[in-house]
C-alpha cells in the first residue's frame, strides 16, 4: 500500500496573493539591549556556564539570573537557568536551551509559493542557526522552561517511534524551465525559486539500492513501517520507473511503478512488514528508471517502532510520539533528564517518577544525559537605523571596507553621494552582517537584503539601493568553504537577479519598489577606481556636445536575423524621434552570418557616447557584434571620461554572478575606460521579451518626464509599465534577470534645459559677385541640451574694427541636435581684411539655457579667407614587410626575421615621430597558446620625410617552429587608426626546398620559377642551370635563396623556339631538393615565341 503525490504547479502569478501584515524580521531586537550569537549546526540540548559568559566581556554579576532571554527567528524561547529571581548566576552557574540545526522551513517565503518547494529537510543557504542571546534591562523576566503535568492513562509505553532521514544534496536542480518541454540550453527560468528547485542526489541511470538500516525494533506483531520516498526529475518530459524491495535469498517485491513529469517532485509513502527486511534490520530500496528518464532521490524517511533504550554511547536522543497520555519508560537512562520538544519555542521538563515518564501529549522527547556545549558565542551585528533619515543605501562587506590608498573606498563613495557634486543625498552604509543579524535572524541569503529594503521603503524616503559587493549563484555559494568571503553580498537566487531583491510577487508587487544597482567588486581598489569614474563622469557638463550621442547596434547569425534585430533598432530609434531628448543616433549594423563580426567601435566610443544599445547574440564575455572588453588595448577604447551606459539585449552578458570574467565587469572596472552602467541579462533572453524590455526603456526615456531622471529610475517606470500591460513569463524573466551593473543614481542624459552654442570650425559665405550683389552666411546652430522646441533669435553683426557696419536679427527654426541657419547681407560696402562678424544666439536671454557663455561667436574676415579644411579624419596608410617583402599568406620565413613598418600619411602634421601609436601582437596558432605583445623598445625609427615614417625591429630569436598570426596597427597623431594589418606565416622544422613550379609552362614571354625554402636558417646557392637539347648551357642562375617563396624570372632571348631542359642544384647539402618526400632536380621548358 502506498500513497502518492505529483507537485506540478502553474505560473506563479496565476495565485491570488494573500495580502498579511509585512514583517521585516527585526521587529523583535530591542535596541536597549546588547546581543550575542550562537551558531548551532547540531540539534540538541546546549549549555551555557557563567564562565563562558565572562569570557566573552558579559558582565554576569551585574545581571539578575531573570533577565537572560535566548530568541530564535525572531521568537523568545524557553531555557532553563540554574539561579532564579533577581540574584546574578553563581560561578558554576548555567543556562540551558534546546537549539536546531537549521533546514530549509524559513527557505518557503522564497518560492513562488509554497508547494513549490520540493521539501524544507535541508536549508538553500546553510545548516546553521543562530541563537541570540540578550539580557532584559526592564527589570522583567525572561521565558523559562516550565514542569509538565503528570496526567497517566493507560498501559505503560515501553518503545517509541525512531524516525530515520537519509538526505541527498549532492546535486542541485534549478527546477522548472519555460515553456513546456525546454531546458537550461533553450529555457527561460525564474530567479523566484519554482518547482522542482533544490538540493537532490545523483541522477539515477540504471537500477540502484539504497539501504536503511534499523536497530532495535519492538517486539511487536505485525508491526508496520513506513517508508517515505522523494524523486527529483531532472529534465523535460515524462519519468517513469519502478520501486522494489529487495530482500536475499528471495525475489524483489515490487512495491510501485509509476510515473510524473518534467521538473516536478514524486513522493510516495508505503508501508512495509518486518519480513521485508534483511536479516541484520536493513531496508533494502531498489529503484529502476525506464529507458529516457531522468530522475534522482532526494530523501528517504523512514518510520518504525524502536524499543527505547539509551546506547552507552549517546549522551542525547529524540523520541518520537503519537499524541498519548500515557506513561512511558525508557531503560539504560539513569540520570538522564527528559524534555518535550514538541513545541522547540517552548519546551517542557517530563516528570519522572519511579522509573516512569510522564509523556503528557508530548509528540517529540528528548533524553539529556550531557548536555552540549555551544561552539561559540560572539557578539551579533545591530545598527541604529534612522529610517526617515536614508534615502541612498549602501549595503557593503568588510572586506571592501580595508584602506585602499588612505581610504575606505565605501565610505569615500558615500561620502561622493552626500556632496552637492553628488546628488546631495542622504546615504546609509550598512555591512551586510549587519542586513543578516538585524533582518535575517543571523542567517546568509536574499531575504535579509529584501527585508531591509522593505522596511526603509515603508518609511517613503528611500530612492536608491547600491550593492557594492560581488555575487555569486546561490547553488555554488552553499557547498564552498567560507561562502562570506565569495558571495559578499548575495542576489535574489538562480538565474541571478538584484531586481528580485526590490520586488514582491507573493505580495503581487511586480516591479522595483526601489532602482537597485550593483558594483560586483571583489577587492576595494575595484571601488575606488569605479568611484573615479563616476566623479570623472557627473564632472562634466551637464549639456557636454558627446552626451547627445546614442549608439545602437545590431547583430544577428542569419540574414533573417540580421534584418529583424536591425530593425529593432531602429524602432528604438523611432521612440526617440521628435522627444525632447534631441538625440544624435548612429546605427552600426553587422552585415557577415558569422557568428562573431569584429566591427572597429573605438571611434564612436572615444569621442562620447551617452548610451550604447545592442541588440544581437551574447554570452558572458562576448557578442556577435563584438564590442570586445574596454580593457584590451588592441580595441583601441579610450573614452574618459566620456563613459555610458550600455544595454546588451541578448543572453548572458550580465551573467556577473557565474563569471569572474565577463564583458559586463570589464567594462565596468575598466579604469579610465569603459562604462559606468551596463545593463544586460544573466540567462538565456527571448528576443521578443527583450525587444519589449528596450521597447518600453526607451518609451521612457522620451517620456519628459524621466528623460532627465537617473537611469536607475527609469529603469525602474519601464518595468512598472510592462508589469502592468498584461506580461507573460518571458516578460517576467526578463524584468528580474536584466542586471544593472553600476550606480542606479546616475544620470545618462542630466540636463533639463536646452544648450544651445554655434559650431566653431563651420562658417561658409558666399561674397558676391559683383558690387552690389547679396551675401550669402551659413552658420551651424547646435543644442547640446533638451530638445523643447523653443526658437531661439540669432542676432548678427558686422564690424570694422570697432565700428558696426551692420545688423540684423533672424528668427531660427527649434533645433534638436544641430541646423545651418542661412541669411543674407547687402554686399556694400566691400568687405575689408579689418573686418569681423559677430554672431549672438538669444541675445535677450528669452530663453532659459544650461550654459549662456556659449551663447556668441565671432570670425575674423582674414581668418575666413584662409579658413584651415578643418580637423584631420583620414587614417595613414600602412604597409608591412618581413624579411625584406611583402608576403604572401602562410608564408615561410626567416627565425629573427625583419620586421618592417611603414606609415604614409598625406597630412604632414599628422605623421607619427615616435613609436607611440603603433602596436604588434603575435599569436602562435597553437592550442591554448596566448597571444603576445611585441614591444618596441629596441626598434630603429625615423621620418623618412614630412609625410612617411619607417621603424624596423627583428622578430624574436626563441620563436620555435610553428605557424603563427602577426597583427599589426598603427596611427597618426590625431588618433586615426589605419586597418589593422594581418599575416599568417610560418617556421619550419626541416630545412630544404618543398615547393618548385614553373609558369607559364609553356611560354611565349617569360618563364616564372618559384620555388619555397624551408627550415629556420638558409645558407649557401640554389643554382638553376637551363640547356637545350644538345645538353649546351644557355642560361646559368646562382640564387641566395630566403626562407619562404622566392622567384626569379628567364626571357630567352635570341634563343629559338623548341624544348629546353633545366636543372636544380644546392651548393650545401643543408638543402635538399624534394617534394612530399620526391626527390626532384630538372624538368622540361616548353617555348614557343
């Protein structure tokens, strides 16, 4: 006989939320009172002596042995004390409590709801409880543990129940993917922990036995035992199997075969008779999957009649019960004290009478021969927090709180945020031992954090969370040593998400309560330099000319592909159009199906942009436009302190929680490089749930509401509006696993007003014809600030000296980003090279502006006449030569060949004069083998003239044999890079000629002969000696051949027309002459004029 239970649930927010009072986990702390923890991993019955007490600075004599109270999750339990009233503990004084190991019972509020949790016998986080120890300072009394009653119905109990739990939580199971029938390849998931998610054994692939042993089982008839099973499936689709009983000496005794599916949980109870077992007491389990499941035991329990005895070597053990009255006795237990821990908030001391226990309704007893001594007891973390008070919270780790530098990077950046320079906010640092003590009754996990938040949000000041602390998934975080210095400041689960902190769905509280960001540093130095870009950032103008600039690009693996994901760019481009942000976009597509296309960004980067969106295929270190990391020189980024905010919409590329090493981090740590936002996803994306998240960001960032508003915060409106527009799973995955990497306060685009100011290095006129004509100006008018439509007047004027000669005021159009502006003048009197033209935007000052001072301009006539052509954007031309030419690819060389370079650049100022700005790199084509940097120190250079510079080095002696990439780049002194220059080439192992040919063959010209030495050194002749057919020579060649191609070229001349016989030959016989291992020394030459 057994029963069954199949968990499979649907979407979490498909449950009506049950909306109860908000507990944020610190409503029992006192702050009046001083508090101690007490780790405890083993369950049992605990002894605290005065002495421990004194040794940890807790002045026992001045505390009445009343005070003393013990709280677990929040809740005063019952202790035993050796003194009572209001005298202090004696010397040999003690305390007493019964403290558990922790399991996963608080784990629950976690999952999208409870059922989904597949058992709560083993905690997400750890295996140890806290037990805080405090002293009432009121003059009141703690809980105490009290007598039972000694109420006796009945016979007298002579066994118990024994309850066994075998766990396995070897492997862990991420739970259900979506949708149906997906899994971590191809599914999205939750970062709420679903169903199936958590601890189980080995995947099952073939019949496996478990055993349970039993010991001492009652002497009763007929007895039954119970059994409770638990399998885990592990992948998508059905999982059957069959359950037996395996005893030797007969055949098994099937006992289910059954089924379920997916990702779910199995849990069956049955009920066994003593002649299921071995002889020596064993439950022997077998489990067999059926071809194509996947499935794993997660627990066994098992359940019998065990006759009560203490074992000579057990100091305590647990007794279990039906509810009975009755009294019970337990042999071998002389002076063993016996409690009812039914209740663990509020434990009972049984009477003993006579040999006999007074059970009293007790369901769960435990015998104490010795009691346990507490392997620590350390003073808790609590901070005074004044709520109202916070509006910027920081939550840190100590580690990140060592000087770096003279300073306490956490501390430095708050203090940034607290200056008017810095928003002028309000900041709170708490360390995140405190967030686990005051918030989490001492315990590691999100739901501190999230309590935390909670609570400061309920006060309505707080406007930003900061995390400055890495991350890492909670899975590995709960089976490595000393997770604290790993995980500092954990995120909301798996796939990882911070959103997940800030959101209530069992609250049906969908969207961030609060922006959240994160600086997953692990080292403070990580801090400081993130910090020094921010400051270097919000520095700058609020209406700087680079901060209108806005990056989109777009990848994609087919032509499908590539189509849709460009014009999903441009739909964000389209919400854009005509807001008030007047932004300049610039659209950078890839065009190959290749799976990565390395497309040159540096130029848009390094002269500024705001923001850069991509939207494309991406895992955690690349993408398929690949922006490469901010870090690697040969990307040429050097963008401060101009850095933005970039969003990748594509999969893993904010997966900052897996990886140390991921695009995210490096553009974020970068120092004076890279971003200072990077907001991307941490699993697998669904293209169209991405498109929707950018969609909606975008929407909100031409809202004028939130244009200006940090980025944090419209991040934060974005998901609210998509929460509420009827959202789907994908949706939901998508809010909480799009990661910002970075200070949410930041603002991507701060000014509010418009800017407007001519650009300097544009003026054109027209001068007429002839006396009298019109004169035509054109001027460029930008607005680096909001776009609000407004029409500024431009007035000019035209001096000579100091005399106006003239003046006129034109009505502009509203300009967005920039607009040439065009007018006329009368042409009389003749302009004169003392003249000047004065140009003055919004001269009355009608217009409120970011910045006035840019607001007039003014030409000299003299300068205009031999107006400069403006800034240099022409890259130089590079050319490379190795061994004294240019080489074919794959070619052969010399070992410590010659390396030439060569840069022409027409613009003279423009040429190099040093070796700044050029850069080699050698990759050998080698498994795992690591590209290198040449450097240049000992390279011979000069200008060769006004507009060639030439450099030469030697490649490296030590090369060993092999074939290898050489990448070369160089640029002018403007900062213009030419295309990167690339070769293939090789050293050879054995020396000789390899490769010989002769064309055209037959010839009416010319007669090619190219042949290709290999080897790592060359020494000696290649003769080739040409005869005709009587055998007379008439043509000799001596050749000192290079390592590589070499050819040399015959034009018979005067010779007539017929057959002619040539031969090879090598002056050492360190050059054999042979082909694939053919030895070959002539041929025939065919030539007809």
């Amino acid at each position: 006989m057994y029963k069954a239970t199949h968990i499979i649930l649907l979407v979490f927010f498909c449950q009506p939320p049950l909306h109860a009072q908000r507990l944020f986990g610190n409503e029992w702390i006192n702050t009046q009172q001083h508090y101690f923890k007490i780790p405890i991993v083993k369950t049992g019955f605990y002894q605290v002596t005065a002495q421990d007490l004194s040794d940890i600075g807790i002045p026992v004599p001045d505390i009445p042995a009343n005070a003393f109270q013990i709280f677990r999750d929040g809740k005063e339990i019952a202790i035993e004390i050796s003194d009572s009233g209001f005298v202090p503990l004696n010397a040999d004084g003690f305390l007493r409590f019964y403290g558990e190991k922790n399991d996963g019972r608080r784990d629950t509020s976690l999952y999208v709801m409870r059922q989904a949790m597949p058992h709560s016998y083993y905690s997400l986080f750890s295996d140890t409880t806290f037990y805080f120890l405090t002293w009432r300072s009121d003059g009141g009394s703690g809980k105490r543990i009290a007598q039972a009653g000694g109420v006796h119905t009945g016979e007298t109990l002579l066994c118990h129940r024994e309850e066994t739990l075998q766990l396995y939580t070897s492997h862990y199971l991420p739970g259900r993917f979506y949708p149906d029938g997906s899994g971590f390849e191809d599914g999205s998931a939750l970062s709420d922990y679903d169903t199936g998610e958590g601890w189980t054994g080995p995947e099952i692939k073939e019949k496996t036995i478990y055993e349970m042993p039993m010991h001492d089982l009652a002497d009763i008839p007929d007895q039954e035992i119970e059994i409770e099973i638990m399998l885990a499936g592990w992948t998508a689709g059905a999982h059957s199997f069959d359950i037996s009983i395996e005893k030797d000496g007969a055949l098994p005794r099937k006992i289910a075969n059954d089924h379920f599916n997916d990702y779910g949980t199995w849990i069956a109870t049955f009920l066994l008779k003593k002649g299921d077992l071995s002889e020596n007491g064993t439950c022997r389990i077998a489990i067999v999957p059926v071809t194509g499941s996947h499935i794993s035991v997660s627990y066994l329990k098992l359940s019998y009649l065990q006759e009560s005895k203490f074992a000579p070597e057990e100091d305590q053990k647990l007794f279990h019960f039906k509810n009975s009255q009755q009294t019970w006795k337990c042999v071998y237990a002389p002076n063993t004290t016996f409690y009812d821990c039914t209740n663990p908030d509020l434990i009972r001391k049984l009477i003993r009478q006579n040999k006999l226990i007074y059970i009293n309704g007790a369901r769960r007893v435990i015998g104490v021969r010795e009691y346990l001594p507490v392997a620590s007891i350390r003073p808790a973390h609590f901070q005074e927090i004044n709520a109202s008070n916070a509006d910027y919270l920081i939550i840190t780790h100590p580690l990140l709180r060592v000087l770096a530098n003279g300073t306490d990077p956490v501390e430095a950046y708050a203090s940034y945020r607290a200056s008017p320079q810095g928003g002028g906010y309000k900041p709170l640092i708490i360390n995140i031992n405190t967030v686990f003590d005051q918030f989490n009754f001492g315990q590691r996990g999100p739901q501190g954090t999230k309590n935390l938040i909670a609570w400061l949000r309920s006060s309505g000041a707080l406007k930003f969370v900061l995390l400055i602390g890495k991350s890492i998934d909670p899975q590995k975080a709960r089976k490595i040593r000393n997770p604290s210095q790993t995980d500092l400041i954990p995120n909301a689960g798996w796939p990882g998400s911070d959103v997940a902190l800030v959101t209530d769905p069992t609250r049906d509280i969908l969207y961030p309560v609060v922006p959240v960001g994160r600086i997953g540093a692990i080292t403070p130095q990580q801090v400081l330099d993130y910090l020094t870009k921010v400051k270097s950032l919000e520095a700058q103008p609020y209406s700087a000319e680079w901060r209108k600039n806005i990056l989109h690009l777009s990848g994609g693996r087919s032509r499908q592909e590539l189509s849709v994901f460009k014009s999903y760019v441009q739909g964000f481009e389209q919400k854009l159009n005509g807001s008030i942000l007047g932004a300049r976009i610039e659209t950078v597509s890839k065009e190959s199906d290749d799976p990565v296309e390395h497309i040159p960004l540096y130029r848009q980067i390094n002269r500024g942009a705001a923001l850069v969106t991509l939207f494309g295929h991406s895992a955690p270190d690349i993408t398929d436009i690949d922006i490469g990391y901010a870090s690697n020189e040969k990307n040429n980024y050097n963008n401060h302190p101009n850095y933005p905010a970039v969003i990748i919409n594509g999969c893993a590329a904010g997966s900052i929680f897996y990886s140390d090493k991921t695009l995210s981090s490096d553009w974020i740590f970068s120092p004076k490089n890279g971003a200072v936002l990077f907001l991307a996803h941490t699993f697998n994306g669904v293209s169209t749930a991405l498109k929707r998240y950018t969609d909606i960001f975008y929407e909100v960032l031409a809202d004028p509401r939130f244009t200006s508003q940090p980025f944090g915060t419209i991040q934060q409106e974005a998901i609210k509006r998509n929460m509420q527009r009827k959202p789907d799973i994908y949706d939901s995955t998508t809010v909480q696993q799009m990661t910002l990497h970075g200070d949410p306060a930041i603002r991507i685009f701060p000014a509010q007003l418009p800017d407007y100011s001519f650009d300097s290095t544009y003026l054109r006129l027209s001068l007429p014809a002839k006396s009298g004509d019109q004169v035509i100006f054109k001027v460029i008018v930008k607005n680096n600030g909001r776009n609000l439509k407004q029409t500024p007047k431009l007035t000019f004027r035209r001096w000579d000296t100091d005399k106006l000669v003239y003046r006129q005021v034109i009505e502009c159009k509203a300009v967005a980003v920039a607009d040439t502006i065009q007018f006329q003048i009368p042409g009389n009197p003749a302009f004169m090279s003392t003249e000047s033209f004065e140009f003055v935007l919004d001269e009355e000052n009608l217009i409120p502006e970011e910045n006035d001072a840019d607001n007039r301009i003014v030409y000299k006539y003299w300068r205009m006449r031999n107006d400069p052509a403006g800034s240099d954007i022409v890259p130089p031309l590079l050319t490379v030569h190795i061994g004294g030419r240019q080489l074919t690819d794959g070619e052969q060389i010399n070992r410590n060949a010659l390396l030439q370079i060569r840069l022409f650049d027409a613009d003279a100022e423009k040429i190099r004069t040093d070796t700044s700005g050029i850069f080699i790199w050698l990759q050998p084509l080698c498994q795992g083998c690591p590209e290198k940097r040449l450097y240049l120190e000992s390279a011979k250079f000069n200008s060769e003239d006004l507009t060639h510079f030439y450099l030469e080095t030697h490649l490296p002696q030590s090369l060993p044999a092999g074939k290898y990439l050489l990448t070369a780049r160089a640029r002018d002194a403007e900062g213009n890079y030419a295309p990167d220059y690339q070769i293939h080439f090789s050293l050879g192992h054995e020396p000789g000629i390899h490769f010989f040919k002769v064309y055209p063959n037959p010839s009416s010209d010319t007669f090619h002969f190219n042949f290709k030495v290999n080897g790592i050194n060359v020494s000696g002749l290649v003769n080739i000696s040409i005869y005709d057919i009587t055998g007379k020579i008439v043509r000799s060649f001596h050749v000192k051949p290079h390592i590589g191609n070499n050819e040399l070229l015959w034009k018979p001349v005067n010779q007539p027309a017929g057959i002619y016989i040539y031969r090879i030959s090598a002056s050492e016989a360190a050059i054999p002459v042979s082909i694939e291992g053919a030895t070959i020394d002539n041929g025939r030459l065919l030539w007809f004029p």
